[in-house]
C-alpha cells in the first residue's frame, strides 16, 4: 500500500503589489521555486472580486509578468520616473477579508515566530498584521461609523496567542491526524486519479524531457488535505467569502489559545514535550458576559488541550514515536448567567431557562462523543456545602441532566459524573488536595487511556508494571487510541481547573514517557526536573487562558495548594484578584463586542441597529430565539445517528464514507514538493546558522533546571530540594549576557537559597511509596569537594555515603562483584581469583538498558555505499543507479523546466 503525507501549503511567502485599477498578490513556495497570483479588483466600491490566476509561475515568469504589469500600469509610455506598479507589503499569510459598511479590507500577517516543532512541522505565532483597505480612494464611499468599527475589530488583538502552521493541522488533534496516515485511499482515490492522470498526460506533451523514457516504476505517494475542525478556526468566517474561488494554499486557518514546548534531556537523549490549547470559537467570549451554553450545546470558556511528548532523536511521523494526550475544560452546559450589573465581586447565579430534558446538554455531549468517543469523564469540582447557595446551584442542576441522559446510553458507554469540592479540601489542613486529585487523575488516565503510534516495548514485558496492564483505549495493530476523555470544569474554569488539569497532565506523562521507554515505571514525583518543566508548562497554559477569559493571570497556582507557595506570592494574588475584578467591571464589555465583530457574529449592515447600540448580545449567540427550529430532536436518543456503533472509538476518527469527504487525496510522486517534509525543514536550499534554530532556544531541562553544582546525578527523574534548581541560578542575573554566559557555564559555585527554598516532600505519592524511593532522594545531593585536609576519615566516609547510601572505601560483595566484571576483563581477574566464577546476564539483551537495542548489522547495500564513497574519494565513479536517476530527473524537471 502507498504511504501517505500531510500536503505542505504551496504559498508560504507573499507580496503585494499595488496599481491604481488592481492589487496583485504574488506568493510562493519556501523554496520560491513555484508562484501564483491573486488578482484583487479596486474598482469596486463595495463588492469584493477576486481572480485566481490558475497557472503555476516560476521565478523567471513571475518577473517577467511583473514588469509586464510595471510598463503596463505607467501614465505615459516609456515614463521612468514613477512605477506604475508599486510594491505595498510582504506577508506570511492572510487572515482575511473583512467588511463594514464601507468596502472590503484584507488582513495579512506580517511577523510571525516558531513556536513549536511536531515531527518537522512547524508552528508559528503571529507577531503583527495589516490591514489594508481595498477600493481605490477614487471610489471609496465615505461612512462617518465606518472609523470606530475599525477600531473595535482592531482590538482583538492578533499579536497575542494566535498560531498557525502550513502543513499540520492545528485544529485536530495528533491522534486525528496520524490516524489519517494509516487509513487505506485506494477506494478513494480511484475517482480522482483518473482526472489527474488526464491532466498529467497532457503536460507531458506539452513539456520537454532530457530524459528518455527508462522504465523506471512511479513511486506514488497519496497527499492528504483535512477539511478542519471549524469550531477551534478563528478565521473561518473571514475566509467564507473566497474559499470556494481562490485555490486552497492560499486559505490559512489559525487557532486562539496557548502553543509551548519544552526540550526534556535524558542524559542526552531529546524528548519534546509539546502544550497546545484550542480555544472554541462558538459561543466565544468575557467571563461574566459568557456562562454557560448556548441552544445549540456551545459553552462558554471551552478549551481543548492537548500534550504532545515524542522522541525527538528521531524527526519522520512514520517512523518516529510520538504520543499524546487530551482533555476539556468548560462552562457548565446548563443556561445560567451571572448579572454584572451590580458590581460585586460574586454575582449570584441565575438558571435562565428551564430545561427538563437537558437538552441543551444532550447537544453538547453528543458533540464530544462525535470527536472523542467513550467515556466521557465530567469532574466537577464546585462547592457542595456554602451558607448561601451560590455554585451549588449548578451542580444540582448538572446531576439530575447527568442522570436523565444516561437512561438512553448503553452501560458501557454511559457519562462518568465525579463530583469534589474542591475549595472545601484546600481550607482544610488535614487534607491533601493533591494525593486526591491524583487518586482521580490515575482512573481517569486508566479508563481513557492515550494516544501512541507505536506497539510496546519489550521492555514493557522484561520489567512489567501491573498498572500498564490495566491501562484502557483502544489497541490498534500500530499502537494505542485514547477512546474518551475527561472534561473538567468549575465556576470560572480557571483556577481550580489548571490545577486539575495539571495533576490529570502529570499522570498522563507519567504513563506517556513509560510507553516511549524512557522510564521503567509509570510514576513522577515532584520536584524533578521533569514535573518542574512540566509544571512551568501548565502555569503558562493557565496565565494564558486566564488573561483571555478572566482578563487576569491565575490567581492559586500549583504550588499554593501544595502549600509551599512563598509569602510574596499572597500580595500577588490580591493583585491578579483585583486585576480580574477591574476588568470584568470596566474592560470585558469592549473586548466582548471586539470578538463578535472578529468571529462575524455580528455583521455591521445599514439597515441594522450599530454594534454599540444592541443592549444584549443574546439573540446574537442564541438562533433558536430568532427563529423557530425546523426539526426538534428526540429527547430519548440525543446523539448523531452512527456514534454508538463505533463507540468507544470516535465517530470522526473511523474510515467512513461521511468522514472520508472531509479529506481530500490526491496521488502525487515521492518526491514532490508538496509532501517533503524533510526540505521544508531542513531547507538544503539555503545558508543556515545552526545557534539561531529553533531547538536550541527552547526551554531546556539540562540548561534551564538541572542545578549547576558538580556530580549532581544529571536524570531528569531525581528528587531535588528547591534551593538546587537551575532556576534559582539563573534567576539572579538580571543582565541577559550574564544570563547566556551562566548557561554556557558547566559547573558554578552552588545558588545561595531562593525566597521559594521550602523543603518540602512529595506529596503526590503515598507513604510506602516514599519510603520505597528514599534512596531516589538522596541521590539527588552533590557530592561535596573537601578541600581542608584536617578532616578525619570519619567525616569522608559520611560525605561519600551521603549522596551514594554506602561506603566506598568498603570492598563491595561478592554478588555485586560477579555483576561488575564481565567476560572480556577475564584476563585480568584471574591475576586475582584463580577460579573465574559463573555469571548469569542481568538482561536478556547484549547491554543492560531499557531500550530493546542489538548490536548494528551492516547489510549489503549499506556496505556497496560506503564502499562507493571510498571509491569516489579516490577518484573513480561508478554507475549510477536506477533510484539515482528517478530523483536526478526530478530535480531537473523541478528545477529548470
């Protein structure tokens, strides 16, 4: 069966020219080797036309169509003095177009930034837009409120947390779009083959070939194109009007929420631990301006996040090992609200519509059963006991629909309900908030399970864990599928839900590094280097989403309900409090109508009432109440026809004829362009620095939190004490040339204790697991260098034993000393001990290591390939093969014809 690829977008770099009747957008390729161009009207005052020049230009015919264009477009003939055709702006990409009341604007990005890297695909934040009016100023039609609309949809601000990427989609998940690789095309490719081939035929006529015709077999690849999931696009209406005029490489689809990714060094091998949240953007907006749901199952504050942890030593999807996991947090699908009015800090909560049958909610689990399939796992984590009822009203509300919903499903893929108060177990001492959240955190991992696109190890086998065994999803032929996923959510979603988040995260990671074979149990304790990198992750993802919704940073972290958080911290927390109170009072109503008028909730017309001038913008989220609904749903069997007869499995990820419209295939040759994911990465086509690539300015768990100190054990899996971290390091240097010198630095004296250097036990495992890993703490000690020689021998030996739990200076055992010398040192030890004991292999491998390694075995052609090499080097050149001139004539054909 063919292989297949993700199809890399044509257009990644563009400019735009301008004349006086036209604009002209020339983009192209990062190898600018193909370009095509868009042709903009200006003459229309309101009216958007657009034409999309079919024909693929390379570099010389683009020049040529420019100056063409340049001599055309001059007064007078022969003129030099002004262009006729004017260069306006260079861009990445377009956001889209956009109109008021006047004519259409469109909106290009101008700066972007690499945030992440998933398997060579790269993923960019955008850094800064323009917006730029279309119509010439000869046919502008002036509108005294077309200003002020300008300036409300330039408040969303573009620049903060919006990304994009040109070959992976960042709408689906990793599982989504790996599952697409491995899906057989042959039924759905047959129709579209047959046009192409038409097509290939001619061109092939119409060309000239250097080349005669050899015989050699067509290597086809199927190039995949997804449809994307248009509830996480935040620019899907601003494309609505050309996406069935222009071609597809010039649509760019961009996500809202948070990107961040992390270098996890185990003793030199690379992990990438990737963090991307998508933001819904339905029912999309402020905190107190959205709560709850809409009539068609949207909440408010709905956000997916998924981590991402593969090996980064090896780059391809296909042969690489990558995994991930998801959850959800949301509002409470119930119709509540909060009045604002009153301008207290708690306003009271309000049920806004009666809803018996839970509607409402039927429409939105049955939304998450289409895309993550059974179980789905809601932890509601509001408070149960208060004096006045206030967040209890919701889960009084939220069982009884739990419950009602339930009757219909099948036992096996019933809705899980856990309820905790969270607020509740913080207050008091007695309790650990933690242990429980990881108690919950360990079902709902084992019930959900996670995704990995490889079988197991068979380290997994030699040195088993008897939680693996229990782990759930589904097990594919290549790897594991989570079926299912958890949805947390409490008042706000912020605060106690990143916590839980985290914990649930951590679990995950745990089991996510063991699948990978990077670790041999399924198990991380705090403060390793590990959960720190981790745990910084997750603060960001929190300060992100919470300044999106909440319009403030978080205000508990994790370390405050570890209670190791500083006293500094409080002042800081009564400053995010008043932060968020200030804007939800003052700021929200603003930044709200920024974001109907982005996502085009809101359509600016003359006939209709001004943006400013709506007193609720209810009707605008709610279409039920404009308009009666043509068909009701049943009550009693509330999903989507099909979910049950895939579940657990989700119904969008399953090879069905619905599903597989969503993708396009197209057969294209091994080697082209649009599928090499390897030149789009590496670029072999121009001059690099290696210090200005990405992977060396990501956050690293060796540079950023291994503490500095000389014979520190270097795994990121060791217990250290606060004061040992890398942070506390570098977090002295204000000066950043100091800063960049203290990382180059190998070994420094050691940090003086920070104002967060709290000794402090981890609190996530139980007793007789601290007191199984008491030796894993500590190791995590330096050695200490002494330095005086008036030190007795007694105090050596308790420096030695310290760090490593024994005395060295003792001859070790005879069991110990069988285990240490191996075979080849024969000759040796028998010097000493005449008869040479029995050995028995502590592994079933040539090396005692977690990985299921063998020694290299050279093959036949590895060997002609070297040995073609030295002949080269020595002068002499041998034929070339038949693969070697199936890709020297496609570089030619792709270069010059």
């Amino acid at each position: 069966m063919p292989q297949s690829a993700a199809t890399i977008s044509g257009i990644q770099r563009m400019v735009l020219y301008e004349t006086r009747a036209r604009y002209f957008l020339v983009g192209s390729n990062q190898a600018q080797t193909k370009h095509r161009v868009l042709k903009i009207d200006r003459t229309e005052p309101k009216d958007l036309v657009i034409i999309d020049d079919k024909h693929v230009y390379n570099q010389q015919e683009v020049r040529e169509l420019l100056g063409r264009l340049d001599l055309g477009n001059r007064t007078k003939i022969g003129q030099k003095g002004s262009s006729g055709l004017s260069r306006a702006v260079s861009a990445f990409g377009i956001v889209g177009f956009v109109r008021f009341l006047e004519g259409y604007y469109i909106v290009l990005i101008t700066k972007r930034r690499e945030m992440a890297d998933i398997g060579g695909h790269s993923i960019y934040k955008i850094e800064d837009t323009t917006m730029i009016y279309i119509p010439n100023d000869s046919v502008r039609v002036a509108h005294p409120d077309e200003a002020r609309y300008v300036r409300i949809f330039q408040n969303v601000d573009l620049s903060s947390n919006f990304y994009f990427s040109y070959s992976y989609d960042l709408s689906h998940s990793l599982q989504y779009n790996l599952t697409l690789l491995q899906r057989p095309y042959e039924p759905w490719s047959s129709a579209a083959s047959s046009g192409e081939e038409e097509v290939h035929t001619q061109s092939k006529q119409d060309s000239f070939d250097i080349f005669e015709d050899e015989g050699l077999p067509t290597q086809v690849v199927y190039g995949l194109q997804t449809e994307p999931y248009y509830k996480y696009v935040w620019n899907g209406k601003l494309l609505e009007r050309v996406k069935d005029i222009v071609h597809h490489d010039w649509l760019m689809y961009i996500i809202h929420g948070f990107c961040g990714q992390s270098k996890l060094l185990i003793y030199g091998r690379p992990v990438h631990i990737t963090l991307i949240a998508r933001r819904s953007s339905k029912f999309a907006g402020t905190r107190f301006l959205k709560r709850g749901a809409n009539c068609e199952g949207d909440v408010a504050n709905e956000v997916e996040t998924e981590q991402i942890v593969h090996d980064a030593s090896v780059m391809s999807f296909t042969a690489g090992s990558y995994s991930s996991y998801v959850q959800v947090r949301g509002s409470v699908p119930l119709y509540w609200s909060q009045d604002i009015s009153t301008m207290m800090p708690k306003p009271p909560i309000r049920l806004d519509q009666a809803d018996p049958y839970a509607h409402v909610a039927a429409l939105h689990f049955d939304q998450m059963l289409q895309r993550f399939g059974s179980p789905i796992i809601i932890l509601n984590l509001v408070k149960k006991r208060e004096k006045r009822k206030h967040e209890k009203i919701l889960s009084e509300e939220l069982y009884p629909a739990v419950i009602n919903l339930n009757q219909f499903l099948p036992p096996d893929h019933c809705i899980d309900y856990i309820a905790w108060d969270m607020a509740r177990y913080t207050k008091s001492k007695l309790c650990n908030v933690l242990d429980r959240l990881s108690m919950i955190a360990e079902n709902v991992v084992k019930r959900t399970g996670f995704f990995i696109n490889r079988s197991d190890f068979y380290c997994h086998t030699l040195r088993p864990d008897d939680r693996w065994g229990d782990l759930g999803g589904h097990i594919a032929s290549s790897g594991r599928v989570q079926t299912g996923v958890l949805r947390t959510n409490c008042v706000d979603c912020l605060d106690r839900t990143n916590t839980a988040q985290f914990m649930v995260g951590k679990c995950a990671l745990a089991y996510q590094l063991y699948a990978l074979g990077m670790i041999d149990k399924p198990k991380l304790q705090f403060d390793t280097d590990c959960v720190r990198l981790f745990e910084e992750l997750y603060e960001d993802h929190g300060d992100t989403l919470s300044l999106q919704y909440g319009g403030s940073q978080l205000v508990h972290r994790v370390k405050t309900y570890r209670k190791i958080a500083p006293w500094t911290q409080h002042s800081k927390d009564i400053m995010q409090t008043l932060s968020r109170y200030y804007s939800n009072a003052f700021s929200d109503a603003d930044r709200q109508d920024a974001i109907n008028l982005f996502l085009q909730v809101y359509q600016p017309s003359e006939t209709k009432p001004h943006l400013w001038e709506l007193p609720t913008d209810f009707y605008l989220h709610q279409r039920s109440t404009m308009a009666l609904p043509q068909d009701r749903r049943s009550y009693t069997l509330w999903w989507s026809e099909g979910i049950l007869s895939y579940l657990p499995v989700a119904y969008d990820e399953v090879p069905c004829d619905d599903t597989m419209k969503k993708v396009k295939v197209k057969r294209v040759n091994r080697f082209d362009e649009g599928i090499d994911i390897y030149t789009e990465f590496f670029k072999p086509y121009e001059l690099t620095c290696f210090d200005d690539t990405f992977c060396i300015a990501m956050t690293n768990s060796a540079r950023e939190f291994m503490p500095k100190t000389v014979g520190v054990d270097p795994s990121p899996f060791t217990v250290r004490k606060p004061e040992e971290t890398g942070k506390s390091v570098l977090g002295n240097k204000s000066n950043k040339e100091e800063t960049l010198l203290q990382r180059k630095t190998a070994a420094s004296a050691p940090p003086p204790p920070s104002e967060e250097a709290i000794s402090s036990t981890s609190e996530d495992d139980s007793e007789d697991d601290r007191d199984d890993d008491g030796s894993v703490s500590q190791r995590s000690t330096p050695i200490k260098l002494l330095t005086e020689s008036g030190e007795s021998s007694r105090t050596q030996e308790q420096t030695v034993k310290e760090p490593y739990g024994l005395n060295l200076a003792e001859f070790p055992s005879e069991e110990d000393w069988n285990v240490f010398v191996r075979p080849s040192f024969k000759r040796i030890v028998c010097f000493f001990s005449p008869p040479f004991p029995l050995r028995e292999p502590v592994s079933c491998f040539p090396e005692d290591s977690v990985f299921s390694v063998c020694p290299p075995q050279v093959d036949r052609n590895s060997h002609d390939v070297f040995e073609s090499h030295v002949m080269l080097g020595q002068g002499q050149v041998r034929a070339l093969c038949r693969e070697d001139v199936l890709m020297y004539r496609e570089y030619i054909k792709n270069r010059y014809m």
